[in-house]
C-alpha cells in the first residue's frame, strides 16, 4: 500500500485527483530495484558498469575516499587495496553516464569511533569527493555509510549535506523491506539489504521475485564485487542473466539511487 498512498497523496498536493494509471510522473512504473555496489574494486566495477551499459542501463557504484592511499588497511581480507581502483578510474566510469557516490573516508563502522571523530570521517569523505570527482557535488549525493552501520544522530549529520543517507534497511525498515518512491524533493534515509560473506545470487533472486510480486516500491540491495572481488560476490553470468530479465519488465525501473532521487522527487 505504501506505493498507491503515495500516489493519492501527491495527486491531492496537484489537486488533480487523477486515476493511477494516468498518473503523470509514474510512467507506470510501480517497482523501482537499485543495485547498489560497494567499496570499488578496479576490475569489478569495470566490468560491472560494461554488463549495465550493455542493457542501456547506469551502474550505481559506491567508493571509498582513500581505498587508493597506500595507507588504507581496512579489513584487508575484504578489500584488499591492490584490487580497489582509483579516481581516475571513477572519474572515466562517471564520465560514461554511471554514478558514483561517496562509501565513506577510510570504511570504518561510524558506530564504533567518537561521534565527533566520525563527522569529521563525513566531512574528510565528501571534501575529498569534491575535489577529485568531476561534477560531483554533495548537495545531490547519496552517502554510504560503511557496513550499513549508522545511528540518527549521524544520519541527521550527513543530510545537512547530501541529498540522502544510506544504511542498513534493518534499521529503518525493519520488515518492510522497500522504500516508499519519493514524492518530494526532501531528504531521504534509505534503507538497503544484502547477503555475504558468499555469493550472494541465490538472495538475490529471492529478495528480487518476492519484490516483483509485491505491490511495488523501492528496493535497495547492496551487492559488493564480482566473483572472487569482496564480501558477498555476485557472479558475472548472474547479474548478466538478471539485468537482460528485469530489462523486459515494463512497471519496474532499474536505476542508481541519486537517479531515482532526480527523477521521482
Ligand atoms: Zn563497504
């Protein structure tokens, strides 16, 4: 239901109380599914914007501020820093029409430091996003917090700067599983789900049948690497296979998040 009280509620703001399937902003699209990879890894991200770009669609790919430094040391059996690309790489997959968005400064867990040391791991983040992103501005940005992990206090935080948060779904979904589509243009908390430390292609075809065969809404998975790249891989011939499905399915929309934001806010 969160979908149709959606569209009465912005039907009434028009005052033009229009029947659902001539509602004029939807194109009838009742199910929105984004995709949303984490950490940037150099060969994965390549390969997963090539398999998006092959079906017409934009890759959402989240990276993190320092994953280049020769510093950066976080979880290493993860995110091995030799794989993670560069922003010379995120400046060329950008430049060819996909999003890239800000996973943080250095992939702590905000929840785990001092509130006041993990601000400043917002600000270092989106400053250094500003600087070496071409056209990126922060005002349009979604943030991802690292392993899904935020509290209010640093969600609220972060939304005085960018356009919308995104943490772990069980925070602030808890069953309910999707996000209602935006009606307006206010900032957003977003609310993702994924499946690791394995492959994660069966979850993902359960999470993604049950979401088709619901009334609609907004669903955000957070997937990682291909393959043998990142906690949870989903497997190239996979996610090749379900874009040219979800492709062909008319009432559902397949885009990055800050795309989704333009477009239905
Ligand atoms: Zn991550």
């Amino acid at each position: 239901m969160i979908n149709r009280r959606n569209f009465l509620k912005k039907s009434i703001a028009l005052g033009t109380g229009a029947a659902l399937s001539r509602f004029p902003f939807s194109e009838n699209k009742t199910h929105i599914l984004t995709l949303s990879f984490d950490d940037g890894f150099k060969k994965s991200f390549y390969r997963i914007a090539e398999i998006h770009e092959n079906y017409g669609l934009k890759a959402c790919l989240n990276v993190i501020a320092t994953g280049h430094f020769k510093s950066f040391n976080t979880d290493p059996q993860w995110m091995p820093r030799e794989i993670l690309g560069n922003f010379d790489d995120w400046n060329t997959l950008k430049q060819r029409g996909h999003e890239i968005m800000p996973h943080t400064w250095k992939h702590l867990n905000l929840t785990q430091i001092p509130v006041k040391k993990a601000k400043r791991n917002i600000d270092k983040c989106l400053a250094y996003f500003e600087k070496h992103l071409e056209g990126y501005s922060s005002e349009n940005a979604v943030y991802n917090f690292a392993y899904n992990a935020s509290t209010t206090e640093l969600e609220d935080y972060a939304m005085q700067k960018v356009k919308a948060v995104r943490t772990g779904g069980w925070l602030l979904l808890k069953d309910k599983k999707v996000n209602p589509i935006p009606v307006n243009d206010a900032s957003q908390r977003l609310g993702c789900w994924g499946y690791g430390p394995g492959f994660c292609d069966n979850y993902t075809e359960q999470e993604v049948n049950t979401f088709l065969q619901s009334e609609g809404g907004w669903l955000i998975l957070n997937l990682h690497g291909l393959d043998n790249e990142g906690w949870g891989p989903v497997s190239t011939g996979y996610l090749d296979g379900l874009l040219k499905r979800l492709t062909k399915i008319e009432h559902l929309d397949v885009m990055p998040t800050g795309e989704v934001l333009r477009k239905w806010s």
